[in-house]
C-alpha cells in the first residue's frame, strides 16, 4: 500500500545540514511502489539533472494498493511495475539507473537475514555513493512495510560494507558514503527542491492505479489538489528550514547519516 502524504515533525531549525555535493551514484530503497517519489523525488530529480545516476529498488508488490474488493491482483502488481519504471525514467531521464523488484508480497515484509541478504547483494552490485530509505525509527508509524523498508535499508548497508558478510554473494563489499532516510523521526537535513519540485510531480502521476486510493484523486480537479497538497507541505517546509533570500521555494527533509 502506498504511503500517504507524511505529517511532518517539527524539529528547531538549528543545526539543519542543506544540500549534498550531487552524488556520482544513489540508491533509493522503497517498501512500496511511488514510496521513493513521494520520499526523496525531488532530491533524485535535482541529483538527475546534475549527472547522479539513480537506481530503485522496490521490496514489495504493491498488490495491496487497491480498495477495490474484486481488484485482480496480480494484475494490479504487473501495472505498478510498469508504473515504477515510468517514474524512475521521469525523475531522471538519460541518468536512470537501474530498478529492481524484490516482489515481496505487499503487507507482509519483513526484515529477515536472507532480505538483508538480497538488500546488500544489489548494493554491492549498484556501488551507490548515496542510499536513502524510510526512517525504521519513525514514532507511531502503523505500517509494518515502512518500518521493515527501513531497516533493511540500514542493516542491509552494514551487511554490504562489512567483506565478511554473505561471502557467496562473490562481489566485492561497498561502504557507501551516506545515509538519508526520509519521513525522519528527527530530521537534521534538508535539501532544496525548487528546481525539481514539478519532476517529482510528474514522477508521483506516474502511479495512475494509486490515484484513488494514495491521492484520493479520481478526476482532473482531484489531481490539482493532490498537486496543492504536495505544494503546499514541500513549500512549508522551504519557508521552515530555508534562509532568508536563498530562494528556496520547495524543501525535502531527511535524517542524515555519515558515519557508515
Ligand atoms: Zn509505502
């Protein structure tokens, strides 16, 4: 099932970090699909355009992500792959990486010792500088695949780092360099999404199956309010976290994590 558009918490501004040098490679691990464009689009679209290479990988089916009682299934899992893949080519065009499907069954992930497996094989074969993924930590969240995303994104990083970790993978190990993992229980983060605020909408429209049941979106006037709700959290928090005069219409915030 998709993620809803997050509550935002509301940390003091001090101490903030803004806006990494664009990563020569980054990795977006998402529990559903449209996970990762509603997480960090805007930073994937910004890094695009500046020559990042971006890679998806996908855990689960998104064969929940429907409230219709009689939904084929299977179905609905083949649309959202093929939904994925257009929004990874809308973020970042001639710099889309690769997307990968772990074809989990939506809703019943977990954060077992062979995923953490599969989630450090395809970052030691990606080698991305950058990863980012749901924050595992996030207070009060009720979906059990975000919480899982999450922390397959984080031990799967020590489990790729660390050379003798899964061995029979025969690839070498990999340290990425940082962590940034959205809907942060405490951000401490933030990157300015003003130049690729529309990227990451298009991208989000990719999803068209999640229209209804994520965007609460079913006809054209919906899907304007769904485009001012994006507008309006992302401007909040470019009027929170941005500095007089820097211009920064459009913000996403993560909780950033270095020391890898
Ligand atoms: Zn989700």
């Amino acid at each position: 099932m998709a993620a809803n558009e997050p509550g935002q918490p509301d940390p003091a501004p001090s101490l903030i970090s803004r806006n990494l040098p664009t990563p020569a490679s980054a990795l977006a691990i998402g529990a559903h699909p449209d996970d990762v464009e509603f997480g960090c689009g805007g930073t994937l679209a910004k890094w695009a355009a500046a020559g990042c290479v971006v890679h998806h990988l996908i855990l689960t089916d998104g064969s929940k992500g429907t409230w219709d009682p009689h939904a084929d299934v299977a179905a609905l899992a083949a649309a959202r792959q093929l939904e994925q893949r257009e929004a990874a080519r809308r973020l970042s065009d001639e710099h889309a990486g690769t997307v990968t499907f772990l074809a989990q069954v939506d809703g019943e992930l977990d954060s077992s010792l062979a995923l953490r497996g599969e989630v450090a094989r395809v970052i030691r074969e990606i080698r991305p500088q950058v990863v980012l993924g749901h924050d595992p930590w996030k207070r009060y969240r009720l979906h059990p695949d975000h919480r899982h995303a999450g922390l397959l994104a984080c031990e799967g990083i020590v489990a790729a780092r660390d050379p003798h970790f899964f061995k029979e993978h025969g690839i070498a190990h990999h340290r990425p360099a940082m962590l940034l993992l959205w809907e942060a229980d405490e951000p401490d983060h933030v990157e300015d999404v003003t130049s690729s605020f529309e990227r990451k909408l298009h991208a989000l429209e990719a999803h068209v199956s999640q229209f209804e049941s994520t965007m609460k979106a079913i006809d054209p006037a919906q899907v304007t309010a769904f485009r001012d709700r994006v507008r309006l959290r992302l401007g909040g928090l470019a009027a929170r976290y941005g500095h007089p005069g820097d211009g920064m219409a459009y913000a996403e915030i993560f909780k950033l994590i270095s020391d890898l």
